[in-house]
C-alpha cells in the first residue's frame, strides 16, 4: 500500500466500517422453530431449554454442576455472596471493570495488583505479597481468553486457605494443558453476552464440581427461594430465560468450529504483523489454547514511532474499529477511588493498559478484511514519521 493513511488525508482502507466484534448467529430456522415450541409450552423462563443448555454445557466443559444465570457478574455476585466471604479479595486492576464491581456489591474490598507482563493475567507473585490476614479470596481472569496460570494459583490457594475463583467471561472455549475451562478453582463464570463466542444474547454461566455450592447458586439466582416462597437468604432474580438458553444451545454447536477459527484468524494477524517493528503479541502459554476473544496487539511506543493512542486515532480514520481494552485499568477508574492502591506495584497493569490495541476479531470475519486491516498497519507505519508531525493529531 502506497496510498497515505487516511488520518493524512488519504481515502479510507473501507468504505464501510469494520466492526471490532460481531455475534456469529446460528440458523435463524432453528431458533424460530424452537421459539414457537416455547411461546406455546407458557413456559418462558428457567425450564426445560435451561435445563437442557446447564447439561450440554456441563457435558462440554467436564464438570459437575454448570448454573444458568443472568450475567457472569451475577454469577460472581452470587459465588461471593454463598461462600460468606468477608474482608479483602485480590483482584487484578487489568480486567474488565465488572470483575472488581461483583466484590464492591458484597461489600469485600478489593485488592488490586499487578498482572504478567507477557499473559496480561494476574501476576502470582504480585497476588502473594498482597495477602494479608483480611485476605479471604483471589479473583483469577482469562484475559481476551488466555488462561491465566491456574496451577500456580490453585496452589496458592490451598498455601494461604484462600477460595479461588475464576471471571471466565472470556474464557468459554479456552483450555488450560489440555483441559477445557471451568472445573478449577471454587468455581469458574463465564459471560454468554453478543461479544463472546458462545452467545445466550445475555446471560453467565456458573461452573463448578462444587455439588453444595451449585446448590446454592440455583436458589440464590431464585431470590434465595428454594421453592417453598420462604427464602433462606437473600439472593435476586439472576434466572436465565429459555429464549436465551435455546440460542446459548444452538451457539454451542459451533463452538469448537469457532475457536479453531478465532485462531486461525490470530494466526494471520502475527504472521501479519510479527515484522513490524514495535508491535508485539499476548503469550499464550505452550499446552493452552485461547478462545481469542479478542485479538490484542502492544504498541512500543518508542520502536513502533507512534503512540497506541495516535494508532488509535490513525485505524478509526480508515473506518477500523479497534478498542483500548482495558483503558483505563480498574484501580484509576472512578468508581474505586476510595480503594486507593501503590502505583509503583502496579507497573506492568500501566505500561499494558496505555500500550494495548485490540482489533477486530469474529468468528466469521473474512481473511480478506484481516489481510487490509494488516496492511493498513503497515501503512501506517511506513508513514509515522508524517503522523507524528500533525501537531493537531497528538493534542487531541
């Protein structure tokens, strides 16, 4: 590509725009079929469809109990809530904000720390020095799918008698040496929103080999109402309906056909890119597989020529949609000011947090689209020098 990047005045790489994400719906025949049968059953919400969809997924990911609920933030909230936890939870700040509100809503404090500078996940080291004797949990994260070192913290768990527990939204599909998420730890949630690949439209999933725990979980998504109308605590309604569980069922059944392709996609963006200079890539640890739910890309500022953020601006000018994940990290958000945290243990969360990108990435995106989005990278960086002196472009 010779043409100047768009932010320069030259014409856009689409003429549409690409969006970062998109849901990949299954046969729109098969869920209009399905949803007749529930219309005329007058059963609408947490019954048979549910039931179903708790089986296949529990059958999928190899563990005992998987709990429909409304929201993976839900089903952390419950978990916490159930497990009578009190004092302090760990929790990396490179996450998405809704990990550290599930512990604000339960009124335990969260603990941020810092995460892996190549993994982007919680750094286990940072989780051990930050325990204490309030300490009562840690929070692990798959981050963009990437299964965090759940071996090293499983262990460190059973070291301090912590419970462990894992925000899996990202993780339906990703394996851990060799093993599908969702039996490790407590328990493990999974989001089932249109962003992520298997999709109920909204909706969580709760794993865990936990019989009792599960137990709990289903009366708490019930109001803490176990049937009789005399609650034993106080829960809310985080039930799933059968609209939801049906498109959740059909979804499953492409799932593997979707990661395989989610990493196919991956794939073609390092080849792509792997030469650019000042552009480099999550580590996915050798014997995992990530369900690459998004695909992320840092920015050395320095090498590379340009800011993440002039990039940014640079992507959007060619009608790329691409998204600062996660920007900014938790601990310098608003709504956890009063959890004041020490910068300087948190170094790697800022250096990830202001240098990361993340491109589009959907399970039926087209190589074609993938291949211009890379070249127009390249575009881009073929002409830093030129973006870099728009004086306009860096104020704004």
């Amino acid at each position: 590509m010779k043409n100047q990047p768009a932010i320069l005045g030259g014409r856009p790489a689409f003429d549409q725009p690409v969006a970062i994400t998109k849901p990949t719906i299954p046969s729109i025949e098969n869920l209009q079929r399905h949803y007749v049968k529930i219309l005329e059953s007058g059963m609408i919400t947490n019954a048979q469809y549910v039931r179903e969809f708790e089986t296949k997924v529990a059958e999928y990911l190899g563990v005992k109990n998987a709990i429909a609920v409304n929201s993976c933030t839900g089903g952390l909230m419950l978990i916490m809530k159930i497990l009578g936890l009190k004092g302090e939870v760990i929790v990396p700040s490179f996450t998405f904000h809704a990990t550290a509100h599930a512990v604000v809503w339960n009124n335990l404090k969260p603990v941020f720390v810092d995460c892996d500078p190549e993994t982007y996940g919680i750094d286990v080291n940072a989780a051990e020095k930050a325990i204490t004797r309030n300490t009562c949990a840690i929070i692990g994260v798959h981050i963009f799918g990437n299964p965090a070192d759940v071996t090293a913290l499983e262990t460190l768990a059973k070291k301090h008698n912590l419970k462990l527990f894992f925000d899996a939204a990202h993780g339906f599909g990703s394996q851990h040496e060799g093993r599908n998420l969702g039996g490790f730890g407590n328990a493990e949630v999974f989001s089932l929103s249109p962003t992520k690949l298997l999709t109920a439209g909204e909706g969580g999933i709760v794993a865990t080999n936990d019989d009792e725990l599960a137990k709990q979980i289903r009366i708490g998504r019930n109001y803490g109402d176990s049937g009789d109308y005399d609650s034993t605590f106080s829960g809310f309604n985080a039930r799933m309906s059968e609209f939801h569980a049906m498109l959740g069922i059909e979804s499953l059944k492409d799932l593997e056909k979707n990661v395989a392709r989610r990493n196919r996609i991956a794939e073609l963006y390092k080849t792509g890119l792997s030469q650019v200079p000042g552009i480099s890539f999550q580590n996915i640890k050798s014997g995992n597989r990530s369900s690459f739910k998004d695909f992320t890309i840092l920015i050395d500022e320095k090498i590379f020529g340009l800011s993440r953020d002039l990039l940014y601006k640079a992507l959007t000018a060619e009608k790329i949609s691409v998204k600062k994940y996660f920007y900014p990290p938790v601990h310098e958000q608003k709504a956890f000011a009063s959890y004041p945290s020490d910068e300087s243990q948190l170094k790697q969360t800022h250096r990830v947090s202001y240098n990361v990108l993340s491109l589009p990435l959907y399970s039926h995106i087209e190589e074609g689209t993938v291949a211009t989005i890379i070249d127009t990278i390249k575009n881009i960086y073929e002409h830093r020098q030129d973006i870099g002196q728009v004086k306009e472009l860096a104020s704004k």
